[in-house]
C-alpha cells in the first residue's frame, strides 16, 4: 500500500531555531518513517515580503537545507525540494486565485495577523494577501494528507480545503483530496525575552547552530516571573519562558514538574532552573552544530540533495495540475 503523503517546509529567510525544532522538525523526523514525506524550501513564498532582498532569500536556501540534514531529515526518506523549481506549483495557485474571492482571502486570521504584525495596512503586497491560494497548490499538488503546522496556521489549511471542494465541485469528481492540520500538542515556542512567539525577525530567536555561549546568553537572559525576587519567595510557572523551554525540550518529565513544584512552592531561584535549561539545550543542539558544520563544508552534496528531491517532486506535481486541467475541460495541444 502507498504511504500516506505528508507536506511539510519552511521559509527561506533565515535559519532555523529552536521553535522550529519544537514545533515542526520533531513532527518531521517521527514522520518520515512511515510516511512519504516532501519538504518544501519555500523561496517563492519568502518572496510575497522579501522581493526586495532576494539575495536574502536565495542565500538561506542552503541555510534551511543544512539545519533540515543536521537535525536528522533523511534525504532518503523524504524528498527535499525548491518551491522555485516546481513551474506546477505557481500555475495551480494561478489557477486556484480564480475559485476564492479577495475578500475571503482578507478574512483568512492568519493573513490578518501577519499583516498586522508587518504593518502592511492597505499596502499588503498582492502576493502575500494570495498566500492561502499559494498554500493551496503546495498541498494539493503533492495530494497530502497530512500538513504539519502551528496552530497559527490551521487557517490556511481550512481555506485550502474550501479550494479543494471547489475544484472538485467543478470538476464533477474527486479530483484533489482534503488534507488535516497536524498542530503539535506543544505549542509555540517563546520568545526568550516572553514577548510573543519565537520568529526569525525577533532577533533573539536560539537557532540550531547556536554556540555554546549564544546558548547560555540566551538562557541567561530569558524572562521568568518578575515577582519572584527572593529564592524562598513562591514564584510563577505560567508565562515562565524558562519552564516554557524544559516542557518542550526535557525528555524526563517528572523532572520538570518536580522543579515546578518546588519553584511554586518557593525555595527554588531563577538561576538553578536557567542551570538546568542551559544543560538541556546545549546537549540537544551540540550534535546538531557539529553535524551541520560537517555539511556546510559538503555543499556539493547539499545542492545534490535538493536538485535529485526537487526532480521528483516535479514529476508529482505536474501529474496532479495535468489531472487538474483536464478535470476542469482546459484546452490543451496535446489533444487537440
């Protein structure tokens, strides 16, 4: 039987950090077992906000290869591909812009938020306000079935199921498939400083390839309760980025809610439990570090990697817009 398909991938606008890691990269490494899983170098979108600085974008596409091969994506379970490359995708979301309204798209929350938060007002660009339609030819171009993204993204892939019934409603078959959300029990991950999540454009964001003293800084720095001024003085777990961070990264749970109960208890300070942190995040991202330093000087084999993913990931993509074409009566030459 063929594995269910998975669609997975990530922005190329910078590295890639521990929220990453926490929210989709664990999901990713489980996955590929089992799963036929594409991973997407998103660089077209990174474009819908980035046209200006394209040699940014262009220059973290090896930047997300290499954290995606360091932290464990084997290129021989899952195929590593160029958003770019795949000539199918942009002609599907050409296509789906003429099955969605723009005023549906302007109601889409995580388009909303995101131009709030850029403060784009009426100035958004066209591409980015079209990102759900975008997303729509991603996901359905390699029929997945499962999508793994943070909650803030569970939006896109609503609209992109009211795109696939719209399409196949057209067609008069089940052309495409629906996909499911796979949103990941842990939620995002924090800014260290506790304000909002952790993003590329924070700025203070712990990457995978951080040093042992970028580590312990940003440890060090991060936001705890601002009550808890004594060490024998009760302190608070919620809004806590510490206890954030070792829910997320701490294999040994009963630890941590040992340490949250003392802490609440009080008689637990700030700097044990940062200690603590510090420990857990340098033996999760040592190996990651060095196995990425070790590729970085193998970017031959890197570019081989997304080159051979990207090849078959075409040949994906341009079955299901053909399928989609003649679903819809397209003209085409070849039959005609």
């Amino acid at each position: 039987m063929a594995k269910p398909i998975v669609l997975t991938g990530d922005r190329t606008t910078g590295p890639l950090h521990l929220g990453h890691y926490a929210g989709s990269l664990q999901t990713r490494l489980k996955l590929q077992k089992d799963h036929d899983q594409f991973v997407l170098l998103a660089d077209s979108q990174a474009l819908t906000d980035n046209a200006h600085r394209p040699e940014k974008v262009r220059e973290n596409i090896l930047e997300v290869a290499l954290d995606y091969l360091a932290v464990g994506i084997d290129p021989d379970l899952s195929t590593i591909c160029l958003q770019s490359h795949l000539p199918a995708l942009a002609e599907l979301s050409m296509l789906y812009l003429n099955f969605v309204t723009v005023a549906r798209l302007e109601r889409n929350p995580t388009i909303k938020d995101e131009v709030r938060a850029r403060g784009f007002g009426r100035n958004i660009p066209a591409g980015f306000l079209c990102y759900p339609a975008a997303q729509a030819a991603d996901i359905t171009a390699f029929k997945a079935a499962l999508v793994p993204v943070g909650e803030d993204q569970a939006p896109i892939i609503e609209q992109t199921n009211e795109i696939v019934r719209r399409i196949n409603a057209q067609a008069g078959s089940e052309i495409l498939l629906e996909a499911m959300a796979l949103i990941p029990k842990a939620g995002r991950l924090p800014n260290p400083d506790g304000k909002g999540k952790m993003s590329k454009s924070s700025g203070s964001a712990i990457l995978l390839s951080a040093s042992p003293d970028e580590i312990y800084a940003a440890v060090r720095g991060m936001f705890t309760d601002p009550n808890h001024l004594h060490v024998q003085d009760p302190g608070h777990v919620d809004g806590n980025v510490v206890f954030a961070f070792l829910d997320a990264f701490c294999d040994d749970l009963g630890e941590v809610e040992s340490l949250k109960n003392h802490y609440q208890q009080g008689g637990l300070g700030d700097q044990a439990i940062k200690k603590r942190l510090d420990q857990v995040l340098q033996a999760l991202i040592a190996p990651i570090r060095t196995r990425r330093a070790e590729l970085a000087r193998e970017k031959a084999f890197v570019i081989d990697v997304i080159r051979r993913g990207t090849e078959r990931a075409k040949q994906v993509t341009e079955a299901t817009k053909q399928e989609v074409a003649e679903g819809l009566g397209l003209f085409s030459l070849s039959r005609a």
